[in-house]
C-alpha cells in the first residue's frame, strides 16, 4: 500500500517501458499519470490503447515531453498532444490492432514467445514481420510486448492487491497488470483482506505490486 | 441523378438492422453501425458486442442515465439489457478474431469486388491513422456488413475493383449496405439485392467502381 500517488510512483527510472490501462471514458489511472509528470521520467515507452484524448489521459505526458515512443491500436482523432509531438518528430509510434495488441501482452504475462495471426495479412501492419501459412490460412508472426510497469485503475483492492473493477472500466487493466513486472494499481477504495468474495476477484493479487488510493479524475 | 434521393445515414442503419438475425451476437463499429442499435426492428432481440468488454449492450443513455464507466466504443454512454457480461479486452477480442460472433457491421471507405475491406487510414492525410479493433473484427468474424454511403462526397465510387486505400483485411466483407443498394459479395462477384426507393440497377451500376450481377 503506498500512502500518496507521488510514492506510488516513486523510483520509476528515464527510459522506462509503462503499460496505462484505460479505454473510451473509462478506467485511466489519470492520477498515476499526474504524478508521474510531478516525477518527470524521461525517455517513456508507454503502451496504452490510444494516445490521450485531449487534455486528458496520456495527454499531459505528451505534452510534458515525457514519451518517446507509444505503442498504441488508436491515436483518436482528439489526441492532439500526440499529434503535435509525432508531427514534429519528438515521438515516435507503432501501430497494433487492439485485439493483436491485448494478445502480445497476454504473451508476455503468460511466458510465450510469440503467435501467428491472420489478422493484419496484407496490411501495412504486416511489414517487416515473418509471413507463413498454417492450414491454408496467410498469417504473421506476432511477439510478446511486456513492460517494466503497468499503471492501472481498479474500483476495490483488499491489502493485498486483490482487485474488482466497475462495469466496462476493466478493459485493458487486467491484462495489463499480468503482462507488466511492476504493476501500480490506483483504485476507489482498499478494504481488508478477506473482504472480498473470491469468486468475484478479477485480478488476483500475484499481479499487484502498488496500490494507491485515488478518487477517480475522468475525462469524458 | 445526383438529386436523386438518396438514404439518410439513419436509413442506411434501418435497412442493416433488418439483416441481423433474431439472437444474434453483432458488433457495430464506428459510423453509421452505431446507429443501428436505436433502429432494430421491433420483437427481435440482438446481442451488441462492444470491444471494451460488453456483451448485451442496450440502447444509448438518456440524459442523467449515463454512467461513464458503461461505454460503447465510441465512448457514447450506453445501457445494457437483461443478460448482459462484463469481461476484459483480450476476450473481448477473443470473440471477434475467434469466430464467436454471427455479425459486425463495420463503416468503410472503400470496399474491393472480392471483399477486401480499407477502414481506417485515407491516404494523404495527416496523422498515422486510427485501425482500433477493426483489424480483429474484420479477420475472425463469421459475417461481415458494411455500412456506408455509395459514393465519396466528390462522387467516387467506394465499391472499387481493387482497393487503393490502405487496407484493413483482405477478403472480409459479405454484404454491402448503402445509401442506394444492397450488395452481396459472392465468389461470382457483386450481386446487387436490393435497391433504394426510386433507383434502378442501371443507375447504381453508373455509381459503383466494379460489375454488379443483377
């Protein structure tokens, strides 16, 4: 359990890979993402699905410099810090189909070193990668993405980093929070241990490292 | 002909919505698709897929109804119908590449004779483009419609022989619903099915990049 937000995300080094959970309006640590522009890490390679919506979500770290290099499925058409950056060429982006780029993390957490798919066959996301054919099918190779961190937003922990989420706001977060080595977790509220019923755990606590208390920012 | 009338976009969702199934599972994406929720004909029950994690989507929220963490994915706050699911992104898209969904119907901006799908970049504008979860969904599920006006504002054909946008998917698309016509994709090419009010296959042929059989 960490205290503040600025603890939370104390020690995290220049050059770090972060995953940020979060899709639509939903499920953004955006005050883990605040305190890291208070930290000023330089040289981030975040993963996340898009790449801020206006002056939210991963916004103010584009804004603040503070990412070199995304990995995303959908820069929205609102991330104009992101454009800004990329534009200029201060940023640099690897584009990944949202369902490929939840399964390179999915590898990663679960030690496997890599998958065909025919998603992407023909695309310009097929460049540079390993083409075959299995049963008859074109497909290309796909590698894992991990990460040093993982910044997600839960609804409850217990003390010892066992999470529920709200409605749709899981998302990308559970997965994330396997794929990564460091996992912080911000969420609504910490009950005890015990607290919650084990049936309705989403992400088991092996997975959670960090936990920080924090009343939701949104962006809608 | 061009002040022939044509289907609005709400049109456009209308005539989708009555190919979908009764207890289907259906994905709807960007554009005119996500219209096709508040158009379903009456007494038949679809299941909407979002890739954020819903399945059972219901209607969009009415004012002071919405919860922001119930989303659809275009971020519009949604309901849900009794029967409905939460789980994360990977199995959400587990669905759509796994074949475990009946229907997507998707917004395009052109579509190939064989089906080949470009949804997510126009060459030549600015910024990377946008392929979000179109890529899995066009790959892995059983039926694919798309959505769309016939023609661009400046009256290209969108149904071309080869695709020169940047492609989404190969082979993919099973029908096309526009504002003009309905048109299957078959191994013997474009069959045109249906026709807007007041329009003949002759004129929609005029309109469209690649032969239709009638």
């Amino acid at each position: 359990m960490c205290a503040t937000l600025d603890a939370a995300v104390d020690a995290i080094p220049d050059g770090a890979r972060i995953m940020f959970g979060g899709f639509g309006s939903s499920g953004f640590p955006n005050n883990l993402i605040q305190a890291l522009v208070r930290r000023g890490t330089k040289n981030i390679t975040a993963i996340s699905n898009n790449c801020g919506t206006r002056d939210g979500e991963l916004s103010p770290l584009f804004k603040s410099g503070q990412i070199r290099h995304v990995i995303a499925a959908f820069p929205g058409p609102h991330s104009f810090a992101f454009q800004e950056r990329h534009a200029a060429g201060e940023v640099t982006i690897e584009l990944v189909p949202q369902g490929i780029l939840c399964e390179r993390m999915r590898a990663a957490a679960a030690g496997l070193l890599g998958f065909y798919t025919t998603v992407g066959v023909a695309t310009e996301v097929a460049a540079g990668k390993e083409e075959r054919i299995i049963n008859g099918q074109r497909c290309i190779l796909e590698m894992p993405i991990g990460a040093d961190y993982a910044f997600i937003k839960a609804d409850k922990s217990d003390g010892l980093g066992n999470l529920t989420y709200r409605l749709a706001a899981r998302n990308f977060n559970p997965i994330m929070a396997m794929a990564a080595a460091t996992t912080i977790a911000e969420v609504e509220e910490v009950v005890p241990v015990g607290a919650i019923d084990p049936e309705m755990v989403v992400t088991p606590a092996i997975f959670v490292h960090r936990v920080v208390v924090a009343k939701g920012i949104r962006y809608v | 002909m061009s002040e022939k009338k044509r289907l609005t976009r709400e049109q456009i969702a209308e005539r989708a919505a009555r190919e979908l199934p009764d207890g289907a599972y259906v994905n709807l994406g960007w554009g005119i698709p996500n219209l096709i929720a508040d158009h379903l004909p009456a007494g038949i029950t679809v299941y909407f897929h979002s890739e954020n994690g819903i399945l059972g989507m219901g209607r969009r929220a009415k004012p002071g109804e919405e919860d922001f963490d119930l989303v659809d994915a275009m971020k519009v706050p949604v309901t849900l119908i009794p029967g409905a699911s939460f789980f994360h992104q990977a199995d959400a898209h587990l669905m759509t590449r796994g074949g475990h969904l009946d229907v997507a119907v998707l917004g395009a901006f052109q579509v190939s004779q064989r089906g080949d799908l470009a949804n997510w970049k126009v060459p030549g504008s600015a910024g990377v483009g946008a392929i979000g979860g179109a890529m899995d969904i066009a790959a892995g599920t059983k039926k694919v419609i798309v959505c769309m006006e016939h023609t661009t504002r400046d009256g290209q054909a969108k149904i071309v022989q080869e695709c020169t946008y940047p492609l989404t998917c190969l082979a993919c698309v099973d029908t096309i619903v526009t504002d003009l016509a309905v048109i299957d994709v078959t191994e013997h090419g474009l069959v045109l099915r249906d026709l807007a009010p007041g329009w003949t296959a002759e004129e929609v042929q005029q309109l469209t990049g690649a032969p239709l059989k009638v």
